[in-house]
C-alpha cells in the first residue's frame, strides 16, 4: 500500500508522518499519527468519516487471512453497505493500491447480496438494517469486520471503531478473530484501546 497524504486527513497523513519506504513501520507510525490528530478533525461528521476510514484502510496490513483463503483470489474486497458515507471516503484510500499483490476494491452490498466474496466487512451504526445480517453471514468466515455501533464486538464483530475526546479510538475481538480463522498482529493490538478475548 502507498503512504501518499489525502486531503482532508490533516496532519495524520503528512510525509513527515509517512515515509515512502515498504516496511510495516510506517503503517503503525500512520496509526498512531490518527490515534493523535486533533480534535478538530473529528468534529464535523464528514471528516469523522474520513478518518474512520483511514483506519480501515490500514487495518488490513495488520491481519494474517489463512493461506487458502488467498487461493484464486483476484482482488481483495471492503465491502460496505450501500450508500454509506464510510465506503465513499474509503473508496479514496482503496483506490490504485494492492495487498499481497492483489488489488483493493469496494464492493457495496445490498439487503440480499452475501459475503462469501468479501475479505473486509465494513458496518457502521448508519448502515441499514441488513448489517446485522450481513454480520451474522461473516463471523465464521475468513472476514475482517469492522464497525462503530453500540455492541458490534458483541454482535461477533472483531474492530469496533469510536470516537472518544473527538479523536478516534478502536476496539478488538481477537476470540471473534479467531473464530474466523484471522490473526491479528501484535504491532496492532498495542494500539487499542482495548482487546477482548485474550491473546491472539
């Protein structure tokens, strides 16, 4: 993935923060530069938004999927409700980069679309009523989910993202990882706010 600034993301994706190499380093530097923005990023929805994606993208360099789960893969999908704001600003992020050689895409699902194609399952708290749905269809399969509602860890969800002092916060399940056959690195969960579910 590229370490190149967005607009919008204040100083949370500046070179000074991201230097072009291609180690895992930067990535978790990335991390801890949104952990620190200010709060006045995260004040108007739009940028919360914004950065709540930013997260999103980088989560994906933090988990291990099982080898099979590569076989024959062409793409790796974010799949996210239709329609909500989250996908629209994580489509920027996405947008021109790869993940062990496989390119990023959105892929926005509807009330009966299922989940079998998805790596990453993005649900938000303004995601409409097939998130619980949808959820129920990943948590025994390969799938990262992530999301920012009230009880999505105890729904089966494994990341829930919030916003705490108007700065974003996150939250893991590694149980809920394990169960669907994920790892989550060490480097990441160092940088929770909280992790359930004992060690990964």
């Amino acid at each position: 993935m590229r370490y190149d600034p967005v607009d919008g993301v204040s100083a949370a994706f500046s070179p000074s923060f991201m230097p072009r190499v291609p180690a895992l380093g930067p990535v978790v530097v990335a991390l801890l530069a949104c952990v620190a923005t200010t709060g006045a990023v995260a004040q108007e929805p739009g940028n919360e938004d914004r950065l709540k994606a930013a997260f999103t993208y980088q989560f994906a360099q933090f988990v291990d999927w099982p080898e099979a789960a590569w076989d024959d893969l062409k793409q790796v999908e974010f799949c996210v409700v239709a329609s909500a704001p989250l996908g629209r600003e994580l489509e920027q992020f996405v947008r021109g980069e790869s993940l062990r050689g496989r390119p990023l895409a959105i892929r926005e699902l509807g009330p009966e679309d299922a989940v079998d194609t998805c790596q990453i399952l993005v649900l938000t708290a303004r995601s409409n009523r097939a998130a619980g749905e949808l959820l129920k269809q990943a948590s025994t399969r390969p799938i990262l989910t992530i999301g920012d509602s009230e009880g999505f860890l105890d729904a089966g969800g494994i990341i829930r993202l919030k916003v705490v002092d108007r700065r974003v916060r996150f939250d893991v399940d590694v149980a809920h990882a394990r169960r669907a056959g994920l790892r989550i690195s060490s480097q990441l969960l160092n940088l929770a706010r909280s992790i359930r579910g004992g060690p990964s």
